[in-house]
C-alpha cells in the first residue's frame, strides 16, 4: 500500500463482526470522529499502529452501507450545492442509525 506523505498509509482496513474486511480510504475513514481518534498518530490506540479497526458491534451488510456513506460524504463534503440523497434501504435504518451514532458521524 503506497503511503501519504506523513508516512501514514493511504487505506485503513475496517472488519465487521463477522470478519469481513473492508479497505477504505484513510480520508474516508476520518470523516468518522470515533474512526479518526483510533487511527490518530497521537493516540497510543492499536488501531493506528495496525492500521486496522475491527468494529464487533457491525456487521459486514451494515459495514457495507456505512463504508458507502463515507465515501458519499467525502464525495460532497466540499459541495456546497445540491446534494443528492443518500439511498438507505428502510430495512436498515436502525442499525444504521445506532452505527452512524457509534461512529460518529
């Protein structure tokens, strides 16, 4: 994996309760504030010297989703403009909402 210019790598690796990984952005993955103090170079965390963070309380289908809104939120961060909604399947709303809350974003 190629490195940022601060010697961080360019991808963080998310796992889902049922050991699925998910590669992501670094920049994806900060826009999440619980996300960004576990892989904070600062922190003493696991997570940022391993450049992984399990997420045991998610699971792969709702890790999915909540990869996807990362990048939909990086995508338009800097849009200030019409901003197209968000496609979440009801079904999911829930445990969507309890992830976004966990992860803060």
């Amino acid at each position: 994996m190629a490195d940022n210019v601060a010697g961080e790598k360019k991808y963080v690796n998310l796992v889902s309760s049922d050991g699925y990984t998910y590669p992501i952005l670094r920049s994806a993955a900060l826009i999440s504030g619980t996300l960004r103090g576990m892989l904070s170079n600062s922190s003493n965390f696991v997570e940022a010297r391993e450049n992984r963070v399990e997420l045991k309380q998610i699971s792969a289908v709702n890790l999915e989703k909540v990869c996807e809104y990362l990048y939909y939120n990086l995508k338009h961060q800097n849009n200030p403009g019409n901003i197209p909604d968000f496609d979440m399947p009801p079904e999911m709303a829930l445990e969507l909402l309890v992830a976004a809350d966990y992860l803060d974003v």
